[in-house]
C-alpha cells in the first residue's frame, strides 16, 4: 500500500494521547501494533470498518474503534472506512440491505417512500427491523470480505512490484 499517503492522514499516537476523551482507554489504545500499517492489520482494519458501516446504529465509529481494539488492528483505519456511509450513501445502503434482507426471508418489501422524520422512523420500524438486520448484517459480512480481501490482494502487488524494481535496480548496479 501507498504507506507515506495512508500515514500522512491517519492520527499518531501522540495525538491520541494528548486528548482528554481518549485518555479513558489508557494505555492499551495506546499500544504501537493498534497504528502500525502492515498486511494484516490493514486488511483487519478494512474488514471492521466495512462491517461496521452496515450496522443501522448511530455509533459506527465507536464500535468499529472498540472492534479493532479487540481484533488488534489498526484503529485509525477501521474508523476512517466506517466513513463509506455518509449523509449521501446512507440511504441506499440500508434501503438495498432492508431489500435483500426482505427478499432472503421472503418478506414483502413494504415500504414504498421514506420520510427522514421520527414519526415515520417509530410506525415503521415494526416491520421493517428484522429484514433490514439480516440484510445489513449479510451486506457488511460480504463487503467487509471483499474490502479485506482486496486491501491484502493490493498490498501483495505493491510489495511484489517494489521486489522487482528494487531487483532490476541491483542488476543495472551489476551491469555497470
């Protein structure tokens, strides 16, 4: 992976450390291998924010930050991919999961338009919460693997390519 590019956006542990709110976690948020980049937490990482950004909950970032805290990945990252579902992608998001989850339990799909308001939020959430939990929980599983997925695929050709020009480098030394 770009590692300056990631590491120029991400947080350091010693801006974690100077804020009071994070204080609370203590020293175990603070751990090196929680924000170090490497295949493994990278892929981690995009595996929870993934996941996470599916979960129809206000607190997405909090629960992708306390699942890469137990997964031991990195915890910027995790947060950051949380992002994917936005004021603009929310919508379509949770509207596609509550109609695969209606369609994988053989439900009706019984909402035709939907108001941003409490009132229809309360009226509708009776029928609509569990196709719309099947299908965010199936839809982050999926797309968590994928990003995972895609994320190591990615990191092995970067480390491949530079294997290979690092070689082609020596050779040409050789040849002179």
């Amino acid at each position: 992976m770009p590692y300056p590019f990631i590491k120029r956006y991400l947080p350091t542990r010693e801006f974690m450390r100077e804020h009071t709110l994070f204080r609370i976690w203590g020293h175990r948020l603070l751990e090196p291998e929680l924000w170090h980049l490497h295949r493994r937490s990278v892929g981690g990482a995009f595996f929870i924010g993934l996941f996470c950004a599916f979960l129809p909950i206000p607190t997405q970032m909090l629960a992708a930050a306390s699942m890469a805290l137990i997964g031991r990945c990195n915890i910027a990252l995790s947060v950051a991919v949380t992002w994917v579902t936005n004021p603009l992608t929310m919508g379509p998001m949770f509207f596609f999961a509550y109609k695969l989850g209606a369609w994988l339990l053989d439900t009706q799909v019984t909402i035709t338009t939907v108001e941003l308001s409490w009132a229809w939020l309360s009226n509708q959430i009776g029928q609509i919460w569990w196709p719309l939990l099947v299908g965010c929980l199936i839809c982050g599983w999926v797309s968590g693997l994928s990003g995972m997925l895609v994320s190591r695929i990615l990191w092995r050709l970067h480390v491949v390519r530079r294997w290979k020009h690092r070689l082609a480098r020596r050779q040409s030394k050789i040849a002179f």
